[in-house]
C-alpha cells in the first residue's frame, strides 16, 4: 500500500565493486491501484559515505590518540594511528627545543623498528625537517628523485623516495613536526592528505598535553626531593654536612654542574664549598669593601642576582671561560645573611625560572638549616615548626582548588605559630583580595591596590617585610590592636600576612616559616592552575572551544542524577548544521572549520551560562539544559530555526534541533540513551520536513 520509498542499500558490479546508492522512488498519481508508472531514482552515494566513514575513522583515532598523558604511550599511540591512514615504510616524531635552537628526535621508526636519530640544528638550511617546521606549512613530496627536497636528505637507513612532513602546532605554538616516508613514490591522495592533516593536528595537542603533564610530574618530582633534602637538613650536625648536601641536592636533582657556596669571614665572602671548579679556589676570599662580584653584590643586598648573560654585567668576576650565566643566592633568613649559594652554567641564559625556583627553596631551607645550627636553644621549637609545616605542604598537596589552599593554610599557621591573625590576598586584575582569614582579626581586610598598603608594597616588591606595625607608614591595620606584622609575596599570586597584638612577637624563624609556606602555597596555587589546565584541555574541543563528546556522559549522568534527586526538569537539545558537507565541499574545510566555530559561538552568546554546550560530532552539538522542562527547551529551539546575528552571515548557516525533555515528577528516570533517542528521533523528523535539509 505504500505510494513511496526512500533508503540508502549497498549494490555490487559484475566486477565485485561494493557501491553505496540512495534508492527512492514514486507511484506517479492515478497509478496508485496497479503501480503501472512508478519513478525510481538511484543515486550513487559511495564518495559520501566514504567520506562519513573516513571522518568517524579520524574522530575514532583523535580519541585513543588523546586517551593517554604519557609521552611514550602517546608516541606510540600516533604512530599507530597515523600508520592505519598511510601505510609508511619511516617514520618519526621531533620536538622543538626553540632556546637551544634543536629538533629532538622522541620516535623514529623504521619499518616497524624503533631507530636513533640525532639532533637537528633548527636552521631551515641544514635540513628539509628544519625547513618545514620554520615555514610552519605541511611539504608532501610523492616522489623525491623527481620533486627534490628544498633540503637535500641525509640519508639514516634505506634513501626514501616520498617523504611528507607537517608542522605540530598547538595552540598557537609549534611544539615539533611529524613525518611519514616511504621507499617507494607514494601518492598523497586529498583524503590521505586531510587525514594526515587531522591526525597532526589531534598530535600536537595530545603531544603538548603529554609534555605539560611529563613537567609537572618532572616538577612533583623534583620538589619531592627537595623535600627529602629539606628533611635532611634539619638533621646535619654541622655546616661541613650541609654545604655537602646542598651542594649534592644543586648537582644531582637540578642537574647543574658548577655550584659554591660562600660565607662572610673578617669583612670578606670565602668560597667554602664548591662543585667541580679547580682545587685551589677553595678558600678564595673576595672582599666585601671593594664590592665585586655577584655573590658580594647578593650578600650586602641580600636579594638574588641572576646575569642571563655574564659577558654584559661589569659585576662578573670570571672565571672559568666556558661560562654563559651565574646565579646568586643569598642564604638569608629574614635581613639575617649567612652566605651565599652561587651556581653557573655553560649556556646563557641556561638557568630556567623554575630551576631558579627550586634553588630559591634551596637556599632558603639551607639558610634555615644554617641559622639552627647558629642558635641550639631555639632548635626544639624550631624543629616542631617545621615538622608542622612538612605535615601541612603534605596536607597542601592534596588541596584541589586555590580557595581550599589558602584555607587551609592560614589554619595551619595559627597551629605553627600560634599567631593573633593571618590573611591571604590574592591578585585579581589590579586589586589585592582577602580569600582566607583567621583569627582575632578574621572579616576585617579590605581589598588593597597592587602598590597601595603593605600587602601592595611587598606584592610589588616581592619582598619580606616583618616587625613593628609603627615601622611601615604605608601599613594601614583595620584594628589599633593589630601592632606587628609578616607581610610575605606568593610569588606574584598574592601576599601572605601574620599579624599579633605585641610589637615584638616575632622572630627571625617564625619569618622563616612563614616565607617557606609562601613558597609552598605558590607551588600548590600553581600546580592546581596546572591541573585545572590539564583537565580544561582534557574536556574540550580544540576547535571549537566547547565541551567535547567525552565529557558529555560525565555531565549528563551527573545532570540526571541531580535532577532525581531534588526533583527538577532535564532538557537535552541535539543541534546538526544543515548542508555542512555542500558547504565544506564548495568554501573548502577552512570555512567549514569557521562554520563550526560560528555555531559555537552563537550558542555561548544565547544559552544561560548554566548550561552545557558540547560538539558532539563532526557537524553535531548537544546542549544540557539543567532545571528546564519541554517548553523551555522548545522556546531554545524556536530563537534557533532561523539563522540570525553571526548565524546569517555568508554563507548563512542553518541549523536543525531536536530536543528532549525530562520532568522526574512525572515519569521514571530515562537512561541516556533513551533521552538521545529521543532528541535524535525529533530532529530527524525536523530536518525531514525541511525542503533541503
């Protein structure tokens, strides 16, 4: 009884040729009893198909390509990926090293057998690897010994005969180049070639995930065992074994091969200990009058130098000629100077931020150790304090949130150090803001200008201030009470003060404490910056910027779950981009990348901040409506029928949704899936009934 058909089948030549074809067709009017005149219409439809399939092949590979943070497995991982689209004979993976100026081989394979290269200079002269990744565009070469390389090759292995390389950029930076080669001329194919192009992009992404994440577990590592030498510090019985455990802490966890340590002797620094400089400087004596030198000039400032380059700071005294950069620290404790940790290096500027970091912690628990040795009668005490402190960065490390941070920090040192008041201001834009009090004093801190106040002047300064309130003009204490103070930067997070009711209440080791808690706190705000990074770049969509499909579940079984339990609706809208292949096919996928882009971005201009926007596929988009039942979702549907605002630019985009609602006051909780039915199913039926969807 049927006037009409339409589905899509597969058919087969004579030849076994497989082919994908959408059969329709129609009983012409009049001929409806005896189906005597019926149109029918095949219509080839295996390029689409095969296109659709290359496309979940490529979204298939990005996901387990993304599934791992290890650099090695996501090496792997690539190549495996990589050689399902082109079977390659070669192979390999190098990142960029932009302040050394190399390409670092981290995979190379040939023939299925891991290899060694070397580094590369970075230098589009030396080679075509070097070429491609300063040019920043992919070089595909089907045939070498008729389209040459704008590089000669030199040849590691068998010579190849097609070679592609394409730049790894992520996020705006180029983090390597990724090659594929074969012996044999090789023909890169346009859908060879967008994979290639889709897969390095997915690479590079999951490449700087993996690197992020090889930092700061690199970073964990390395503050774990400063810890263990902080913990070995407090136990030296004296400062022949802690110059020796500094020293052996620069060398072996920072890597750093020339290091010394000097302290003040009859009004001149003496070179006391030192690392794999000559004998005969031990003992060397620089005279604190004449004041030469970066350590004099870091001990009399009691303030750390660091000369990039020593050819350019007439301060350098010099020494061994391969020298590029110094580093010198003070070991202070408060305006107390016991010495100075002094490191070189043979690359300019070859000392990082972050190493630098860590040799502040160094030296400051050095200093510590230092002045505990000087004062017996304080060890005890001392020793407890720091004891709690270890306990509490422990604690730190397991925060999950700045907020949670700073809590429990100023919790922690009413316990260490039993002060009247604490307080915690971190920087927002140009203001200083209270986030954690405790205390006599708690809910009194006001919001301080960068520069404006104490907290200003040491946010600005970094540096310690600490002693009588009457001694700081610019300190402005909400209570009469409140007389001395520690005023501590977090780095350039924020400040960290302590305030008590007697002027004279602190001492040189509470400052001590407080500033190692600083730094601590520092660490801690950084690394759940880090993690909340990690996590952000885990759930979204490169392109778009919105939630990816992964995601999705974790939030809509939450979202379920939450809606049973207090009783509200649950909206879900399935959103598909009318004609994106036509689209994609005639602007080309640049514009088709925009079209995404421009959908993402009318969705986060009109839908309610609560809500959850995610690209669930290739052209696909789901939105999560908490707390909003049928008609409010339908109402979300209608403002998009019509294409508007950025929507209506050319080419216009249209849009059809589909949608689902739940109500838990009046049916049982839907699974998932049945709720993606059910908006799959409406937007089927909407794109049906468009003319041409």
């Amino acid at each position: 009884g049927r006037t009409h058909f339409r589905g899509r089948g597969v058919n087969r030549t004579r030849t076994g040729k497989t082919l994908h074809v959408d059969l329709s067709w129609r009983v012409l009017p009049g001929h409806e009893e005896d189906y005597s005149r019926v149109l029918v219409s095949i219509l080839d439809i295996t390029p689409q198909v095969e296109a659709e399939e290359a496309l979940r092949r490529v979204n298939r590979a990005l996901a387990r390509m993304s599934a791992t943070l290890d650099l090695s497995e996501a090496l792997r991982l690539i190549a495996e990926e990589i050689r399902n689209f082109v079977p390659y004979d070669a192979f390999f993976v190098a990142l960029v090293d932009k302040k050394r100026g190399k390409l670092k081989p981290v995979l190379a394979l040939e023939e299925g057998r891991e290899i060694a290269l070397p580094e590369l200079p970075l230098d589009p002269k030396e080679s075509t690897t070097a070429w491609v990744a300063l040019q920043g565009e992919p070089l595909f070469l089907e045939d070498v010994e008729k389209t040459p390389p704008p590089v000669p090759f030199k040849t590691v292995g068998k010579p190849t005969r097609s070679w592609a390389g394409i730049p790894l950029f992520a996020r705006g930076e180029l983090v390597g180049i990724l090659s594929v080669q074969s012996f044999q001329p090789m023909r890169f194919e346009e859908r060879e070639r967008a994979a290639l192009l889709a897969l390095a992009s997915g690479a590079a992404a999951v490449l700087r995930n993996a690197l992020l994440h090889s930092e700061a577990q690199a970073m964990a590592e390395k503050l774990r065992q400063i810890e263990e030498i902080s913990r070995q510090l407090k136990l030296v019985e004296s400062k022949e074994e802690l110059y020796d455990l500094v020293l052996n802490a620069v060398h072996r966890i920072l890597g750093f091969r020339y290091a010394a340590i000097l302290v003040p002797e009859d009004e001149a620094l003496v070179l006391v200990a030192h690392r794999n400089y000559p004998p005969e400087l031990l003992g060397v004596r620089l005279p604190l009058a004449q004041g030469k030198g970066v350590t004099v000039a870091a001990f009399l400032g009691n303030q750390t130098i660091y000369l990039p380059d020593v050819r350019n700071d007439p301060r350098y005294i010099g020494g061994l000629p391969t020298i590029g950069c110094e580093l010198a620290i003070p070991l202070a404790v408060g305006n107390q100077v016991f010495g100075v940790l002094n490191v070189e290096h043979d690359e300019f500027d070859g000392i990082s931020p972050e190493d630098r970091d860590l040799l502040q912690i160094i030296a400051a628990e050095a200093a510590v150790a230092i002045l505990s040795l000087s004062r017996e009668e304080r060890l005890r005490e001392f020793g407890r304090k720091l004891a709690a402190l270890h306990e509490l960065s422990h604690k730190l490390q397991r925060c999950t949130s700045a907020e949670e941070v700073c809590q429990l920090a100023v919790k922690g040192l009413e316990r260490i150090l039993r002060f009247s008041y604490a307080v915690i201001g971190l920087r927002q834009g140009e203001l200083i803001v209270p986030v954690a009090e405790a205390g006599l004093f708690a809910g009194k801190s006001q919001p301080f200008r960068v520069g404006e106040g104490l907290a200003g002047k040491t946010l600005a300064s970094g540096k310690t201030f600490w002693g009588p309130v009457s001694q700081f003009p610019e300190a402005k204490p909400k209570d009469p009470r409140f007389t001395a103070v520690i005023s501590v930067p977090i780095g350039d997070r924020g400040v960290l003060q302590v305030g008590e009711t007697r002027p004279d209440a602190f001492s040189e080791e509470d400052v001590a404490i407080v500033e190692i808690l600083a730094r601590h706190i520092f660490e801690e705000l950084r690394r759940v910056e880090l993690e909340a990074e990690l996590r952000e770049q885990a759930i979204r969509d490169p392109l778009t910027g919105l939630y990816n499909r992964r995601f999705l579940d974790e939030v809509l079984r939450r979202e379920l779950a939450r809606a049973e339990r207090y009783g509200h609706p649950l909206s879900l809208i399935l959103i598909d981009i009318d004609n994106f292949k036509e689209l994609n096919d005639r602007y080309g996928h640049l514009v088709g990348d925009e079209a995404l882009k421009r959908v993402a971005k009318a969705l986060r201009e009109n839908i309610r901040r609560v809500d959850y926007i995610f690209r669930w596929g290739g052209d696909e988009f789901c939105v999560i409506l908490p707390e909003t039942n049928g008609p409010g979702a339908k109402e979300v549907v209608r403002r998009f029928q019509e294409p508007f605002g950025i929507l209506a630019e050319e080419p216009v985009i249209r849009l059809t949704l589909g949608y689902a609602s739940w109500d838990p006051k009046k049916e049982p909780t839907p699974s998932v899936d049945d709720l993606f039915r059910r908006a799959d199913q409406l937007l089927y039926e909407m794109k049906r009934a468009k003319p041409n969807p």
